[in-house]
C-alpha cells in the first residue's frame, strides 16, 4: 500500500469554503473582523480583516473582476513599493525601494530618519546630474524637453 505525497481530499470549491468559514468576532485587542478562508489544506490559512476595512476590501477585490488581470505583471514604482512597505516599529522605520525576492530592506533609527531624508533630499540634483553623464546619449524627446 502506499499513500499518495500530493494528493489533496478537498473536494469543496472556494465558495463552499467561504461560506462554512466565514465569521465575525473580535480579535485580541477588541477590535470587530471578519475572518474566512478560501480554501482549504497545508499552506492555506484564513483571511482576517477588521470590519471597518472589509467594504473597501471587497471592492477592491470587485475592481479585479470588472477590469480583469494585466496579462503582464506590471513593476510597481519605486514610490509605490516605499508607501507600501514602510513602517515604524521599535524606534525603527523600515521600508523596500524595491519588492522581489532578495530585496532588503532599509532601516533607519526613527530619531535621525528625518536628517537621513533631508540629505537624500539635498542630492537630488546632483544625483540626477551625474545620471545624465552617465546615461547613453540623449534620445528621442529627451533633448526637446531641455529647450522648452
């Protein structure tokens, strides 16, 4: 006799499984959420999210049902993976500039992260300066944004 590695018993489909799942309760620090899971077996869990974010949630999630999937992944911005990322725990902010395996993240002392941004803020010309002559030679409208 042998047992199968991969084989899965869950014969229930997503909307079974939310709807046996599904419950509102309060967390540990007493706040309402709404917790339900979507599958079921090893490396699945449940969702949990507080009752006053569950409406947006559900209608970002509508978004994606109306407007479909971008066939390709699109790169989020360096500012967009900052803003999604950054925190402040322990007296440490933490944030990515960029997302992916390998990616690590910057962490600054809170009680200096305001000089450490206002001497980034104070290269931003000279940054994009030395960008420029490094950058292969000029193309396209690269030029004409130069002369207006």
């Amino acid at each position: 006799m042998s047992t199968a590695i991969f084989q899965s018993d869950n014969t229930e489909s997503p909307i079974q499984v939310v709807r046996s799942t599904m419950s509102v309760s309060l967390d540990d620090s007493g706040t309402p959420v709404v917790s339900f899971a979507t599958n079921r077996g090893k490396g699945t869990g449940a969702q949990v999210i507080p009752v006053a974010q569950f409406a947006e949630a559900v209608e970002c999630l509508q978004g994606y049902v109306e407007s479909g999937f971008e066939s390709v992944a699109s790169e989020p911005s360096v500012a967009d993976t900052i803003r999604s990322t950054i925190t402040c725990e322990d007296g440490v902010v933490s944030f990515r500039v960029r997302s992916g395996k390998g990616a690590k993240p910057a962490r600054i002392p809170a009680d200096v992260f305001a000089e450490v941004i206002e001497l980034l803020s104070g290269t931003v010309g000279a940054v994009q300066s030395a960008g420029a002559s490094v950058a292969p030679a000029a193309t396209d409208g690269a030029d004409e944004s130069d002369d207006s």
